[in-house]
C-alpha cells in the first residue's frame, strides 16, 4: 500500500468549517479588561480588520476562503497524510497509525495556514503594516512570509531569550523582510517601563503581547496579528482537518481517535474540529485527544474561568482553562505550548467533553520524538512531538486490550529548528515538571473577578 | 493551472539511468595513487562492498532499485515539481520555470538518495559500520539517516570549522544515532599527525577524507562511504531526472534547458543525465547546464586533467577537471560547491560539449535566492540557489531575445541551516572572490605525472 495519501491541488478547501455554528451554546462573551462588558468590534478596529474581526464572531458555518489566499496556500497544500507503517513496525502495534504533516510549509509549521489570510484580509482593509509578538519563533516566521507574500511590512516582538538563543528564526524572518527586535525593547512605552525596572529583563510572551498592541494600537495603519487562541485563528486551520478527512476517505478509513498538541489550540482546532463536525452531524463518534505538556496542563488541571490572555492584563478576558494569567512555565522546550491559557472554543468544547486531555512529560515526549524520526526519517518540532507520543501510548493500550485502533495524529511542524532541544535530551540535560497543586489555588486567588 | 505537479508512489522509478551506456568514450581508467595503474575491484573492496563497486565500473543503461530502498524512498518520493508561477511574475518573464524540489526529503536534500542504497548494500554485504567525512553538513545528516533506516552504526569526521560553525548540523546527525568527530581528530593516525603539527587546525574535507578512510581501510567490518564525485553516487541520483521527466509530460511541456547546481556533481547528474538520455536517444536536444561559484570554477576554469580527489594524495588518481588538489576555495557559503575537482563522468561529458558550465559570484547568487524565497515561499539551499540564479539568468536573456523558453532547474535543497549565510548577505558582509588566472598555471605545474 502507498505510504503517501496525497490530495490534488483542486482538493484544497473552498471554505474553512466554524465549529461555532454547531456547538451547543454561542460562545462566552469576551469581555472589556477594564469595564468588564463584552467588547464590540469597534473595541476591536484598532487592532483588526474587520473581515477577521466579523470572522471572530460569526456564526456562519462555512467561511469562503478567498482565491488569492488559496491560490498561496497551493504551493505547500494540500499537505501530505502518511501512513506510519515503518512506526508501527518500530513499535510493534497492531494499531494503524496515521500523520498528516503540515512542516511541508515554507516556514516549516501549521502557522502559515493563518498568516496568509490575516495578511490578505489586513491589505485589503488597506493596512500597510502588523504588529506581532513570537516566543519560540514559529509564528513570527509565518507572519514574516505571510507579510512577504503580500507587501505588508512586518514588525515582530521576539521574547529576548529566544531572540538571543534563536539567531536562526530571527535571521528566517529578517530574510523575508520583517523587523525584529528584542522584547523588552525601546520601541513602545511598555518596553521602556520595563526596561527602567530590569534593564536585562529576559521578556516573555506577555510583555512581547503588551508591545506589539501598543505598537498597532497606536498606528491607523497597523494591525495587531495574534497566531492562536482567537476564534479566527482556529477557523483559518481547519483546512488541516477538512484535508485530513478526504485523505482518510481515499484511505478508506476513519480514525477512531484524532490527537494534536495543544498550547493556544490552533493546532487542535485545524485537525480536530472537521472530525468533531462527525460528531455533530451524529454520523461519526471519533475521540479528539488535546495533548499537553505536564508542566504546563491548562486543560487537565487548569479552571474554567475569565482570566487574562496576557501577563500585563492588558488584554480583553476570555472564558477560558487557564492555570493563572501570572503563571510563568517552566523553560520546557515545547516554546508553543507554554501558555497560560487556552482558545475560548477549544475550552468550551473541553467543558462539555466533546474533547478528551492528555498531559505529558517532556522526557517521554522526546523518547518518542526519536522513535518516530528513527522509523519515519523526519525530525519532528517538540510541540508536534506530544502528538506522537499520545499516538504511540494510544496504540500500547489498544494492543494491550486487544484491539486494533485507527489513530491519526497531526504533525504540525519540523524540528529543524529545535535540534538544541534533542542535543538536551540525548545528553541527559532535560527535566520533567509537573504542575504542583497548589499552584491551582494560587491562581484561583489571582483570577480576575467578574460578573456575567 | 496546477502549481505542484505530483507523480504517485507507483510512480518511483524502478531503475537508475546510468549513463555510462550512452558515452562515445568508456570512462577514463581510475589510477591507483602509488603504482599509476589502473584500479581493480580489489584494490578498492576493503572501502566498498562488491555491490557499490560494480555500480561504480557497470556499464549497463538500467540497474534495478532494490524493492527495500524504494519503500524507503517512498518517505518523501516522488518529490513535487513546480511551476514557479509566482517567481516567472516576481521577475517578469514570458518564459516558464518549473523547479524539482528535492528539499522534502527528511535530511533537507537529494543527498538521501545514495546515502539510502549506499546503506542498503552495505547492510546486505554484511558490514557493520560506515565511515564518512563531511564538510557542510548535508552528506552527514544523510549518511546518519541512512546509517539509521538499516541499523549500521556511522562516524562521521564533520571539518573542525564546520564542527564548531554548524553544531545544528551536529546535533542532526547525532539525533540519528550517528558518532560525530571533529577533524582532525585523535582517532586516526592521519588524524594524530595533524593535530601533533598543528593543534588547532581548522581542518579540511581532504583531511577528513584521509580519516575516513584510513578508518574504514583498518576494520573490516566498516566500510567508506562518499556523497558524491563517483559513479555510482551520480547513478542513484537519477531518481530525480528520471521522475522529473514524467512530471514534464504530466505538464504537457520539455524543458529548453535543464539546469543544476554543480560542485562534485552529484546534483547535476541527477537532474541530468536523464534529460541527456534523450540526446542520445536523437529524441530531444536540451541544454544541460552546470552553475559553479565563480570563486571555484571547476569547469569553466580548471584543467582536464588527472589528479587526487583529496588534498593528501591519498585517494585514486581521476581524470576530471580540476583546479589542483591543493587548491583551496575561499570560505564562501555554498559549502557543497567548494570542491577543487568534480564527477569523472560529468567532467568527460563537459569535455565532449554534452553538457555548459557557468560560474556566478555569490552576491548575486543570493539575491537571487531571496527573489525566488519571497515570490515561492521556500527558503533555499546556498548552493541550490546557484541553480536558481542561472534560471532568471536565462530567463531574463530569453525576454531580451525575444523567445519564450522553459525552463528546468533543480532545487537541491532547503536553506533552514544556512541562516546565518542569509544574515552575512543580508547585512553586507559577503564577497565575491573571482579565481585567478595565475592560480590555474600554478595548479597545472603541480598536478600529478601521469603516463597513460
């Protein structure tokens, strides 16, 4: 049989799936940081424009995706769906086990999915510039090439420590013409407050978050790019899913179980949400698997409440699982994963069960990285590594239980880029940390109070 | 119409096209470095084992694929080929551009497609281990991969500088299970001696050419493996010319010219040879052309001659065009493309004029690179980006003439470890080093006396 599933370029999708339309009740409210009533769009036309920001409220089941964005997408999509017949013998399963791979993109991950059409919705609103933030640098990368593609100049904020131990993702989206600069930096009022109190301030993802807001807010001709967690951002990768389930059909197959990784749940909501479609439609009933890491488990030990999407608290609340807008991860090296919080939707999903947790060790998790890259040749990103070790556990269980699954796992990105991480694993130097429970209460006791 | 075109996994050809078959002239004998003499199998049997060698001296038009080396293939082949639709508009050309893009192989590379045979064989020959040497990083990270797919344990000697500049490439090669060493390194007495006269020697790939072999020659159960120059690295190459051309039929189109990279000619015999084939046949008449880096233009400037493939003497004597075994390239940042001689088989095809070399400086190589980056996406290989730049040179004399012409190059490979060669461009700090003509007297006076 062919290892290889591969799609024609008319297969790419003509809309992307909202999973709001069949989702039991509308999504909570996002609500205004400081009057604590729901924002409207124009709280959201500094930062957006409006065609995204109409997408983050819509209720629309199909969204067209505009010919010029899948006209982009074609150089890369449809992406590949493999069948890991060499992992399964690696790992001696009776389970059939399935990829589908999305570090066929140009800037190695699943993020330009999103990033072509915020830059083509935000030149045809007739901005001229974004703003954006990147920790581990995957989303800036993508923001630079979607910015490329369409003229745009792109400014990112990278988190100092990754902008001093990552030379090769900011030199990636220089190369495509982006400005980078080091967060904290002097550029915005945010960046100089803080570099007065530390003037060695290492950054983090919400300061770089703080930054980049001013930075558009205070620009008519710039926006604000956000690489997950929005409604718009997990509607923009369905293509990864609605992809998958044709590709699953040429198989002639259905997975009994779907698994991504999951830190802002962009990931999870591309390949999980047309399977969950099945589900709504009742002609399905697969299991959709968000893989976390165990230090920093916002869904299988985090609490359902509004909270913050950054440190700073300058963002608007979102009802979401959060562990603390305060609480920093330990430096695992799965950078994607590392947020506090979660999308709205995929935690409202979780806290009707439509979707299942899973939380790892990052030992475990490169264990497994090294098997699939020994049995399948690619080198997998650490985050999309999760992914693969729910599957290989998945399959152990089914052997154990003597039955024989269908497991698909979407592997998001490459690993290029991440090969310090695996120089760590080999050489003993990486840790596990599991979240202590009382850090649980302390958030609890930070949680912004609101009434709804 | 269809930016990719696809070929199905049926579609990986089942032999290599050796081109051999089709020379007016048998190739010029190979010379053992004492005795002047033509090598036999013998002599070279403790490095290879006899499947590798009979591939090196056949002269039989097809030689099957082994069954397991195609599963294997079957990972990443048949690689897309593309119409470069967005760069023929980036440019303003008329003509049209299609590219083969062998970067989504697992090592980044074409250079897996004789890592994995090479491998093969030396599993079924029973070796156990396999000695390599690298120099930028590609041949290594394919050798460990393929050392990997059949359980044989590899060293790699990576050039001291390399080692230090490129520990990523390191760090790959590692993950795959590979031993990697510093060159000069205290393992070999090649190794020993260097660094007793100097012990910080930068090394070089002549250097760790001698210690790979003087590795394998003193275990038998290693054998020494080498990415390109022989003859039967050239033939498992031309996988990516044989399934080019049926990608071209797919497209309803035959390219003009057919363009690669060039520097031990492993990548410009694959894309090649094939198109080639049709020359001989009387079929078709294509332009194969070769791209140099004008710092180290074999080809275009160097002599025709016998002489070492290594800067120690050590290896067989081979008539190619050469710039002298001593001659060292200055440090550009096609690492792949600074070798002083080339392929035996491309050098007596370019002196039969079946082949066209050209040489370019690297300046304009890389802008080149990020005119094709910005306008398709990917990020490419330096050296591939030779290729590139000789097609928009075609390109753009076609317009001036007025003719409509298509276009074919090879995309060798993907840039994501060649960052920091962007970052030099980028900010100004590259040169251009045009080779001197006194340069060519000087090697021809130290080339090797040989009687034939």
């Amino acid at each position: 049989m062919d290892v290889k599933i591969l799609l024609k370029e008319s297969d790419i999708p003509k809309t992307w799936y909202n999973v709001v339309a069949d989702m039991k009740y509308a999504p909570a409210a996002v609500l205004h940081p400081g009057t604590g009533k729901p924002v409207g769009p124009d709280d959201l036309s500094p930062l957006f424009p409006m065609p995204l920001i109409e997408q983050e409220v819509s209720a629309q089941r199909e969204i067209p995706i505009p010919e010029e964005v899948r006209r982009i997408y074609a150089l890369w999509r449809p992406t590949p769906m493999c069948r890991a017949l060499r992992l399964e013998a690696a790992i001696g399963t009776k389970s059939k086990i399935y990829y589908k791979y999305e570090g066929v993109s140009p800037a190695g991950s699943h993020k330009p999915n999103t990033a072509i059409p915020q830059a083509y919705y935000n030149k045809m609103a007739g901005r001229k510039r974004i703003a954006t933030e990147t920790g581990a640098g995957q989303w800036g990368s993508a923001m630079a090439l979607g910015g490329s593609f369409f003229g745009l100049d792109v400014k990112v904020y990278m988190v100092n420590v990754s902008y001093n131990q990552k030379p090769y993702r900011r030199m990636y989206m220089e190369a495509y013409g982006a400005q980078v600069v080091a967060s904290p930096s002097r550029d915005t009022n945010a960046g100089r407050g803080i570099l007065a109190e530390s003037p060695d301030s290492p950054g983090s993802l919400g300061i770089a978050i703080s930054e980049a807001v001013e930075d558009a807010a205070t620009r008519p001709d710039t926006s604000y790019a956000l690489g997950s967690v929005l409604n718009h951002v997990c509607l923009h990768q369905t293509v990864i899913g609605i992809e998958a389930k044709e590709q699953m059909k040429i198989a002639g197959d259905y997975p009994d179980v779907v698994i991504g990784c999951c830190g802002g749940g962009s990931n999870l909501s591309g390949i999980g949400f047309p399977f969950l479609r099945d589900k709504f439609d009742g002609k399905r009933d697969p299991r959709i698997v968000a893989v976390e890491p165990a230090s920093c488990p916002t869904l299988t030990k985090g609490i359902y409440a509004y909270d913050f999407g950054d440190t700073a608290k300058l963002t608007p609340l979102i009802k979401m699982y959060t562990l603390g807008h305060d609480f920093v991860p330990p430096g695992i090296h799965a950078g994607g994963l590392r947020y506090h919080g979660n999308s709205a939707l995929i935690s409202q999903l979780y806290h009707e069960k439509l979707l299942e947790g899973q939380a790892y060790g990052q030992i475990a998790v490169f264990q497994s990285a090294l098997t699939f890259a020994k049995a399948e040749g690619l080198l997998p990103a650490p985050e999309s590594s999760h992914a693969i070790h729910a599957a290989i556990v998945e399959a152990r269980r089914a052997d154990e239980e003597g039955k024989r699954k269908t497991i698909l796992f979407n592997l998001s990105g490459h690993g290029y880029f991440d090969l310090a991480a695996y120089d760590d694993f080999i050489n003993g130097r990486l840790a596990d940390h599991e979240h202590p429970a009382e850090k649980i209460q302390e958030a609890l006791d930070r949680l912004p109070k609101v009434e709804v």
